[in-house]
C-alpha cells in the first residue's frame, strides 16, 4: 500500500473511531477512559497484542488484546493518575507513566511498536470531538514519508514543554481533590489500627512545575459513636517523570485524639472520674522504588513514629517489597514490614479513599498494668501470581510475629481500668493479649466473569486466636494466659461488579472459618485483596447530579454482619467480656470528587 493511501485509511479510522456511543458518552460524565491502536513501524495494526492498565501501586487494573486493526479501549476507570503497558512477541515491550484520567475525558494512546525502539503517544479527547483534524490524523501524517518534509515548517515545540504546562501559565496543575461527609461506627481496620469515623475527610493533591506532586489531607470531626475529638493532617511530596532523577516520597502525618471519660480508677490507683489523656502522635515517612534489573523492582521505605500516650512511645518501621516479573511464567513477589503495618503495601492502590483511611489510622495502642503499650509487628511474606487469559492464580505464605497485641473487648469491663483502654473508634475498649506468632498459607484463583465483574475463591490455614471454654477469668493475667493461636482452616468468596447502567460499584466477601476463633489476622503484603472475617459489602453508587467541575458519590460499608469470630470471656461472678478481631462495623457516607 502506497504511504498516502495508507494515511488516508488510518484517517478514516480515526474519524470512525472518534464517534461514541451515547451510552459510553453518560459513563464518560463520571469516569474517564483510555483507549488507542497498536502499530508497528509501517502503520499497521497490530493484532493480539497485551495491553495492560495499572494503577500508582504497580497493580493491575484492566487488561486487555489487541483487535484485528490493534484497537483497544478500557472503560469505566475512576479518575487517577495510570500507567500503560504494552507487549508483543518480536517487538520491544513501550510503557507509558503518568497517563492522569479525568471525568469525561478520553486518553487516546498512539503506539508504535519497534524492534529497537517503541514509544506510546498521549492524547486527551474531549467527549464529543469528531473532527478529522484530531491527534490520530496528526500522528497518521507524521507517519507518512511523502508529508514529513511539509511539517518540517511547523514551529518546533520545547521537548521540556508538555501539554499541561502549555495549558497552565500557573506553576499548579493537574489538581485533584475529594471532600467526604461520612458517619457510622467501627474500625475498618481493626487488624491495623484504631480507625475512628471523623465525619469530615478532604484531600487535595496538585501537581507543581508539572512533575512535582503535593498532596495535603485531613479528617476531622467527633468520632460518632464516643462523641470525642479527632483530628489528623498529612503532607506528602513526590517527584516523577521522564527524563528526571528518581526522587523519594516524603510525607509527614500528624494526629490527635482525646478518649471518651474513663471510669474510676483509670490509671495509678482509685479515685473519682478523670479524662483519659490525650493521644497525639507525629510520624514521618519516606518511601522510594527503583529498578534493579529489568522486571526486577525493589520498593522501599521507612517510618519514624512518636505516640505520647502516658508515656512517650517510639517506633521505628522500615519495610520493602521485592517484585520479580518473569512475564508469561508470572509475578514472583517477597514482602517485609516490621514495627507498625506497612500501610503502604497492604492498600494497594494509592487514591484519595486509601490516602484518608491511612490518615485516620492511628496506632494500636493498650494498656498493660497501667502502662502504655504499642502493637508492634514483623512480617515475612511470600507470594506468586500469575494471570492466564481472564484466569488469575496467587499463591501466598507468611509468617507474624506481634508483640502487645491488642483485640477489641465488648461488654462488661470487670478487668479494671488499668487494662481496658477506652477504644477510638467505638464504645467498646482495647485489651492486650501480649504476645503470639502466627504462620499461615493461602492459594487464590480469580475469574473474570464479564466486563467490570470479577468473582475469587481462596483458601488456606493460619493461626487464629481462642480461649479456653468454661475458663473463668480471675485477672487479666488468666485471660492473657487463656487466649493461645490455633491452626485452624479457612475460606473465603469474593463478587465484585458494576452494575449497568447505574454504575453502581459493589464488592462482597465472605470468610468462613471453625467457630470458636477470633478469626484470621495477618494483612497480606502481596495480594491482591484482603480476606477479611464474615460477610463484607462496600456499595459505591455515583450520583448523575450537578456537582460543578466533580462528581457526587455514596458510599456505604458493612463489616462482620453475622458477628462471627467473638470470643466469650466469663467473670467467676457471671459477667461477661467479649474479645473481637474483626467487630462489627456499619458506615455511609457522601464524597465530593473534583
């Protein structure tokens, strides 16, 4: 084929492709998407090429082949900031960083796929953008020899220059931001942390001079169900792009929280009622990745954390994670964290929900005869993956070691008030355990069922927390010496979907184990989600109101609905105290995304 014939059919293919559907032109309103054509160095589409969409942790979102004229389109993605990547036999694999997805934005991706040298192209369509003067005819007459000469005489553009800066005379861009309005009680994430439901969450993240991201976050408010007041604050900073020497994510948290009233006696002796001194801690992070090899990528980082409770605590907390892509064969990935969890590393994906989560997650802290003591950790974790068509396999084992751990105690607090510390995130109070060493396996298999939805099966052993039944409790020392790991099997089944036309988000998970147990505790460092004690749903249903330059969304989360996993713990007088890993927890809420 003659090159200009050439470039007039993939003009008209541009033009074919630049019209929409109504339908994908709605979902467009509130979610972005990413869609382009693979070609070699002639033109051609190529067919039956991987294109694979991943988010700011590296982890896979969508995937997808090449048609027969090496289109692709990916739908329905959240706005955030992705990654690209492209493979086929013969050809050098292209990658593409920091592709940002807007609401009602569509990101067309130019690639060309080489023996030496393959590049990736970004351009952003607005929804409604027909004409034939777009950035794929653009590309088409780059391509031709015959029209090379003729834009030679186009003014050259700086290579520094990108297409944010030119839009944005400002040194910000690309800024994002989400305010959310919740209520409810309960910790999300009672294995890692008190999580109190603030009320009020914001975070805004901009770029700076066009490679430089800042974020600043926080939640506030009264912890709805003990009515005390919290607060937290979060700054990062992060530097990434081509052509820039890797630079380190810095961050810095700060929180504050003031427990509900005590009862008598709370700490040094008896006496009338006194206010539970505050809890502040300051904490900062630093955290970095860097290639080794090819397919071989270290990520790294450490924090320093201060918790004034009583006495000041602090707390040292390196962790990394080591992946190994070995391409068809799999994902070979080794996880380390110790001190506190590595939060970085078990929420996966880096939006502003996790980023919130994370914020208002402070450190597990009990009491031990009066003292202040912290929950601390060490994990070793080993895990494998591997994706065969729409089939994912994983497989995962680990190791815990925690010293003062702590389990949610409901009911009545006959221990005393040197040893059941007022809880943050609900009525009820932390009790330590001491200390115990947990090892566990676990196997997976994920299928997707159709476009958007996705069901799991895993299964494993690990050891669990129980107590000796028909053991009365005469101190808190008997109880710390009754609660012992067992190894016991579990169970668990995952659903996750969208909704046509609603665009209603939801995930459903069910953990079963033997009764008798406070259930599995260890947060994977490797996986791809988190089996979690009972029955689990999170609904997120986009609103199709007005909401100026964002999008409304309702959130709803619901933790252990049948309470499973309590542990009885009997007085010799007939009271009664229940220790529970995973409480449960009821939330909704209301978040504004721009």
């Amino acid at each position: 084929m003659k090159p200009m014939c050439r470039t007039a059919v993939l003009a008209l293919a541009a033009l074919v492709a630049g019209s929409a559907p109504a339908g994908q032109a709605a979902e467009l309103r509130l979610f972005g998407a990413i869609s382009g054509q693979v070609r070699n160095g002639a033109g051609v589409g190529q067919m039956g090429a991987a294109v694979v969409v991943l988010n700011r942790a590296e982890r896979v979102v969508q995937r997808a082949l090449t048609g027969p004229d090496g289109w692709f389109r990916f739908e329905a993605l959240p706005p955030d900031t992705y990654a690209v990547r492209v493979t086929l036999a013969s050809f050098v694999p292209a990658v593409r960083n920091h592709i940002v997805v807007r609401p009602g934005v569509e990101s067309f991706l130019n690639i060309q796929l080489a023996q030496l040298f393959s590049s990736i192209e970004l351009v952003y369509i607005p929804p409604g953008q027909t004409g034939l003067l777009s950035e794929d005819w653009k590309w088409a007459l780059r391509s031709s020899t015959s029209t090379r000469p003729v834009l030679r005489l186009l003014p050259q553009q700086p290579p520094w220059q990108t297409a944010s800066s030119r839009k944005h005379g400002s040194p910000f861009s690309a800024v994002r931001g989400m305010v959310r309005l919740s209520g409810g009680d309960g910790s999300l994430s009672p294995t890692l942390g008190s999580e109190p439901d603030l009320g009020t969450a914001f975070a805004l993240a901009t770029s700076l001079f066009g490679n430089n991201e800042v974020r600043f976050s926080g939640n506030v408010g009264y912890a709805s169900t003990s009515g005390t007041p919290t607060a937290g604050f979060r700054t990062s900073y992060s530097r990434e792009g081509e052509g820039l020497a890797p630079s380190p994510e810095v961050e810095l948290t700060v929180r504050q929280a003031a427990l509900r009233q005590a009862r008598a006696g709370f700490v040094h002796g008896q006496g009338a009622p006194v206010e539970t001194p505050v809890l502040r801690t300051m904490s900062v992070r630093v955290g970095d990745r860097m290639e080794l090899a090819p397919g071989l990528q270290l990520t790294y980082g450490t924090m320093l954390e201060s918790v004034v409770f009583i006495d000041r605590l602090n707390l040292l907390s390196p962790y990394a994670k080591l992946t190994w892509d070995l391409g068809e064969m799999g994902v070979i990935e080794g996880g380390f964290a110790s001190g506190a969890p590595a939060y970085e590393l078990i929420a996966g994906e880096d939006t502003f929900e996790q980023s919130l989560s994370g914020l208002a997650l402070f450190p597990r802290v009990s009491l031990r005869g009066g003292a202040a003591r912290v929950q601390r950790s060490q994990s070793f974790e080993l895990g494998y993956r591997k994706s065969a068509g729409t089939r994912t396999y994983a497989a995962a084992v680990f190791q815990d070691a925690l010293r003062d751990a702590a389990l949610a105690a409901s009911g009545s607090a006959f221990l005393g008030g040197s040893e059941l510390l007022p809880d943050l995130a609900s009525s009820s109070y932390i009790f330590n355990i001491g200390d115990y060493r947990s090892f566990g396996y676990m196997a997976s298999v994920t299928q997707q069922l159709w476009e958007a939805w996705t069901a799991g099966f895993a299964a494993g052993a690990a050891s669990m927390l129980a107590y000796d039944a028909g053991t009365l409790a005469q101190s808190a020392a008997s109880v710390r010496a009754g609660v012992h790991p067992v190894r016991r099997p579990w169970a668990s089944l995952r659903v996750s979907g969208i909704v046509p036309g609603s665009g209603t988000r939801f995930v459903t998970t069910y953990l079963w184990t033997s009764p008798g147990t406070a259930g599995p505790a260890h947060a994977f460092l490797t996986q791809r989600w988190q089996p979690q004690l009972g029955l689990n749903i999170q609904v997120r249903q986009p609103l199709p109101v007005a909401a100026g330059p964002g999008r409304l969304e309702m959130s709803a989360e619901l933790r252990n609905l049948l309470a499973q996993g309590y542990l009885p713990i009997t007085s010799p007088d007939g009271r009664r105290l229940w220790l529970v890993q995973m409480p449960r927890a009821v939330r909704g809420g209301i978040s504004f995304i721009f």
